[in-house]
C-alpha cells in the first residue's frame, strides 16, 4: 500500500497484548489483541476512511501472524513488514488491578521489532506518504531502532513529507535525559510535534515552560505543537495562534491507547483540510472513544460513527 496516493505511513513495534481482567498473579482467562503505539494509529486512520500503512519487524511465529492477520483485516497496509525467523514478536501484559489503575508488563527484549534497521524503512520511505508519524517509543528500543528513526526523519523532512512526532515518553525504556538527548534532535525534523504536559521539556531545555519550549520548536521549523492535558482537554499551538479544547466527556473505562487516538484524529482532520480547532476537536473525540471503549483501537469510530460520542448518556440507538 505504500507508494502514490498513501496517507500516512508509520513504524515502530507491534506486539501481542494480553490482557486480564483481574491480578495476573491470580491466575485466569486472558484476552488476545494487538498493540503497538504506531499501528495503533494506524487503524484509527484506517477507520476513519484514510490509506495507513505500518511497517516494521515481527517473528516468524503464530504471533507475529496473528499480528499482521489483525491489521490487514482493519485496513491497514503491511506490505513492507519484515518477517525476522531469528527474532519472537513481543509480548505484553495488561492487568485491570483496580477499577482506577491498569497495570503493563513487557517481554520485549531482544524481539523483532527491537531488531528494525535503516534498511528496513528504505523502500517505504522511498514510495513516500503525505505523512510519517513516529513515536519516542521506537528510538528506545535498541541502538539500530534510534538510527533507523533518525534516519527517517531525515530522510523524510528532506523530501517535504510532513513528519509527525508524538514524544510517547515510556520510563521503562530509557531515563529522561537520555531521552531528550534523542528526542530534541529528532522533533527538529518534524512539522507535527505531540506531547503530554510532562512530556515537552524532553523536546526542550530541561525545565523549560511550555512557551519556550513552543518557541523552540517553531525556530527548528515546527508548525503544530499539540500540547494534551489529560481531562483538561489539549491545547494546540500554531505559528499564528494557539486554541484549547475541553475534553469530551465520556465514562473512562480504559486509557490504554488514548494518545495514539488523539494524534490519529489530528492527523485525520489535518489531511481532510480542517483548519486547526477543527483539527483539535476531532482528537479530542478520539480520544474520548478511546477511554469509553476496551482494548487499544477496537472501540475506535469509523467515520459514521464520531457523533455518537456526543449521545446523551445511557441512550440507545434504535
């Protein structure tokens, strides 16, 4: 699917996710699905009527097939998926350890998706898209991981793509300096920048506000600076203004994925031409699907379907 007329294309790891509905250690039934920040993306692009693709490494293995089973049936381009016979696809767990908190494992080290390299991501970005969306999630995962990254946002900038960074900062992976060590210089190659509250001195000085930060983004060439505020809503900064939307209001039951939907319904509204609160308002509609509804992407809308979250609570569709 990658080549002329292909919206946005994306890379980094998927994995299989298991989840429970009580404390692993407890023992019982768990659920089968499939995770990753980028693809996750993905399909929410792919719903809502756009040409997605994701691209990376998973194994030889039932679960890496059951990887790309699961984004082929949403829509979702896996042509340039590599299929590594030497590496497992990764694992995750996912624990409701109290109504309020979900508890993550990973069994990621040394998996496939750890093992992407440059030349992995050379034919994709060659047939080009309208957008590359990265995560800070990839460039954590091995040292081949954070070249092929850079190299992609290079590589994509260059040849005017419109590259989008959601900074996704996971303290698993790797300690904030480090990090802002990457992931300062790679936001200096992307149009698009997305980033929790907490999350944008990583793309900044250490400690820096938001405004100094905003500033520095816009002097490395930066147009959209997305900053999200949890249930205050998110504010979006462009070179002439900067708006807010509240949060949509919507029964949490699982926040798993939440900010993948928010980036993908900006990026939606973007390609459809929105102009920018249009934009903000249709992240924070994904967004609002995304906590209502179990499981990284299953709940996500299509296209038909976005006005139900304004519904009147407990109403029925009949």
């Amino acid at each position: 699917m990658t080549g002329p007329g292909l919206d946005v294309f994306t890379f980094g790891e998927t994995m299989v996710s298991l989840r429970s509905a009580g404390p692993l250690a407890a023992g019982g039934a768990l659920s089968m699905h499939v995770a990753g920040a980028e693809s996750n993306v993905a399909v929410a692009l792919a719903r809502l009527g756009h040409r997605s693709a994701w691209g990376g490494r998973i194994g030889g293995d039932e679960l890496g097939e059951f990887v790309l089973r699961r984004l082929r049936g949403e829509g979702v381009g896996t042509e340039d998926v590599v299929v590594d016979p030497e590496r497992p696809t990764g694992l995750m767990f996912l624990e409701q350890r109290t109504a309020d908190v979900t508890r993550v494992q990973y069994h990621r080290a040394r998996s496939a998706g750890s093992a992407l390299s440059a030349d992995d991501l050379r034919g994709p970005l060659a047939a080009g898209a309208r957008v590359l969306h990265l995560t800070g999630i990839t460039p954590a995962l091995s040292g081949s991981a954070r070249e092929a990254t850079l190299w992609a946002a290079g590589a994509a900038s260059a040849t005017g793509v419109a590259v989008c960074l959601d900074v996704n900062y996971r303290a698993r992976l790797w300690p904030r300096d480090e990090a802002r060590s990457v992931l300062a210089p790679l936001a200096a190659h992307a149009s698009i920048v997305v980033a929790s509250h907490d999350e944008l001195d990583l793309v900044g000085p250490p400690g820096a506000d938001e405004a100094a930060v905003v500033a520095g983004l816009r002097r490395a060439g930066t147009d959209t600076v997305l900053v999200k505020l949890g249930a205050a809503g998110a504010r979006v900064h462009t070179r002439d203004h900067v708006h807010h939307a509240e949060a949509v209001a919507a029964t949490a039951v699982d926040t798993v994925g939440a900010g993948d939907a928010f980036t993908a319904g900006y990026l939606s509204g973007r390609l459809d031409g929105l102009d920018a609160v249009g934009c903000l308002r249709r992240a924070v509609t994904l967004g609002a699907f995304a906590v209502s509804t179990r499981g990284d992407w299953e709940g996500l809308p299509r296209r038909d379907e976005l006005s139900l979250v304004h519904g009147e609570s407990g109403s029925t569709i009949r």
